[in-house]
DNA sequence: ACGTTTAACTAACAATCGTTAGTTTTGCAC
DNA sequence: GTGCAAAACTAACGATTGTTAGTTAAACGT
C-alpha cells in the first residue's frame, strides 16, 4: 500500500495538472485526500515542495533514461528509438505527473527552477546528439539539427494530452506508431 | 499609437506567459504599463476579461485561417501547406499571446472556457479532414490520421517556445522548415 | 478661460491563501 | 490496559489578492 505522502504527491499531480499549481489550494488537496488541510503538514512540508518533487521524480528518470541510452552500443537510429519508447513508457505511466513538465515549473522558486532546467537542458543536449549522428548516417532528409529535435521534442512532450483521450491504445502500439511517425515521417 | 487597452493586454500577454496567469497580479500588471493597479479598471472590467480576449483573439484568428483555407480551391497538400504557414506567421507575430493557447485557457470561467474548447476542437476537426484527404492522395506514408494530426498541432503549437529562442530567423525560412520538416518527415 | 469628460491617484474592503499553534484522537508496542 | 508516537482535528494568523469608493489631476472641445 502506497505511502500517504505519495498518496498526496498523486492527488497533487491531478490537481495541479487539472487546475494548475496556482489555482491548487491546500484545502481542495487536503479534501482529495480525505483529510483536513492541516493534517497535510504532518507529511509534507509545504506547498512547493509538492511541485519540486513531483517535477524532479520525472526529470530524473528522463536523465536516467538518456544515461541508459547513452551507455549502450546501440546504433544511433536505435538509440532514437529507445529514447521515443521510454518517453512513451513514462507518458503511459505517469500521466499526471509529466503534464507539468510542460508548463508547471515556472512556478518554482529560482533555485529548484535552474536545477530542474539544468536536467532539461542536459536531456536535450544528449537528444540533439543522437538526432544528430542519425541525420549524419546519409538515411535522412536533410534538415536542420535544431528543427528537427524541437518537433521530435514536441511531440513527444504533448503525447500526454492526446493519451488522456486515448487511454485505450496499448502502450506497444502507441510506442510504434509514434517511432515510425517521428522517424518516417509523413511522405513516402 | 496602441490604445491604452491595448497596451494593457500587451503587457498582460507578456506576464501571463512568464509567470502564468494566477501569478500574475493586477499591481504588477499596472507597473509594467507604468500606472496604479486600480487605474487599469478605467480601461478594463476586470482580470479575467483580460486573459478571455487574447485567448478569443487568437482563437479567431486561427478560425479565420481555417475557413479561408477551406474556401480555397487549393489541393490537400497545398491547403496543409498554407494552414501551416498561417500558424508559423501567428506564432512569430503574436508570440506571447500564441503562448497562452497551450495552457492558461483551463483558468477561464466555465462559459468562455467552452467557447474556446469548441473554436479549438472545429479547428482540430478541419485539420484533420485536410490530414485525411492528403493521406488519401497515397503519396504518403499508411499513418494513423490522429497520430498524424496530434504529432503535426503539437510542433506548431510549441513553436513559439523554440522561435522565442531562435529570434534571428527569417519567416520565410521558417515557415520552409517547418513544413518540410512536418510534410516530409525525417527520411527519404 | 471654462466646464466636462477621462483617467490618474489614495485608501481600503472582503475574500482567499499557505501555514502554524495547540489540542484531541488513533493505533500500535509492550 | 497503559504509554507513546503518529496523525488527525479546530482555530486562527498574517500576507496577498482582485476590486471598489471616493477624490484629484489631466486633457480636450468650445
């Protein structure tokens, strides 16, 4: 059984994602989880913290996820590959959660922002490395490095919203379909 | 010279983005346009009328680009090229505006949020349609018409994001990018 | 120059928020 | 059953918020 602050990091995460971190108070948290707002502070201890975790949580398996990659000895198009899976895995998975990677975070305080930016960044940089060594392979259009990674990042940062209205799909069939969009393309 | 209104919602477009719409209070809205809090109510009815007109300005304009594209007697493929170009050339003119689209609309009051929704969803729907009837032609790849058409909306509409960063580009070039990067995909 | 409208200001309100203090209840070890 | 720690509760605080009332200054047509 789940711990009751993980309960509360949960209920976070839908509200949040729901109504956004602002517009979330402590007393309409502490009702979803079925406790006095007070109480909340028994287990956590405050209001940003909730965020921070639950931003962090998922940054780090996003920096783990690129550590994995990077470590293998796997060709660069599989690499690619690899990266969309796990995006689409942690999407399934996590959908609250990695709804405020998107948007959420500018409510941090400086110091957790840049952490969490930091991560972002570092993601991104290893992203465009990958993207790159694929377009270096002569097997893709030529396009620019910085255009391509952003649509690539795009899309995968908004699969969460278009999961929610198709939570039927299974996570194999999403993950394909989604591989062979961003890596064929659309034209034949 | 802007109305007075008008430089209000400029300004307010500029913070809602940066710090969100809930973030954002009337007092530091009034100094950036360089007045007390309360002499912004001579010129507008209150908070929430604010963020309701630059969602409804945009979400009009992206209703005018769809029903003038449909209008057209263009080809499919030239109709998804122009609807491309049209939301390109609104990010890159209305960038801050543009970048409210993605999530400050759930802080709108029950009735206007609806309003949105429904532009929202007609122009998703005549998006699709153009999708569908270009996949038809069978010069593209066999892809889900939905993956198609969330992977295609969800570059465009994070484009403001990367071009915030890449200022120095030229339209023009841009617009060329985007839709090679959307039509034809990664590889050859 | 004068009168009127427009838009600025000061001050304050009512509501809401995150959080704390102090107290009571719950649940488990023994 | 008793004692104790964990976690619930009530009540209230100080700060911030959007907004209004009432007043003064600026702008403009005549």
């Amino acid at each position: 059984m789940k711990s009751k602050r993980q309960q509360i990091k949960d209920h976070a995460a839908r509200l949040f994602r729901k109504r956004g971190y602002k517009a979330t108070n402590m007393r309409d948290l502490a009702e979803a989880v079925g406790v006095k707002a007070a109480s909340l502070y028994n287990h956590i201890s405050n209001k940003e913290e909730l965020l921070q975790e639950l931003l962090m949580d998922m940054a780090r398996l996003f920096t783990e996820s690129m550590a994995n990659v990077q470590a293998s000895s796997l060709g660069p198009v599989e690499k690619l590959e690899r990266l969309i899976a796990d995006y689409v895995r942690y999407t399934v998975e996590h959908t609250d959660a990695i709804s405020l990677l998107t948007g959420e975070w500018v409510h941090l305080d400086e110091k957790p922002k840049q952490e969490f930016l930091s991560l972002r960044d570092n993601y991104e940089d290893g992203f465009r490395q990958i993207l790159n060594d694929c377009l270096a392979t002569g097997h893709f259009n030529k396009i620019d490095v910085d255009i391509a990674l952003f649509s690539t990042l795009s899309t995968l940062r908004w699969l969460y919203s278009w999961y929610s209205k198709h939570r039927e799909i299974n996570l194999l069939e999403l993950e394909t379909q989604i591989t062979k969009m961003l890596i064929d393309g659309l034209r034949k």
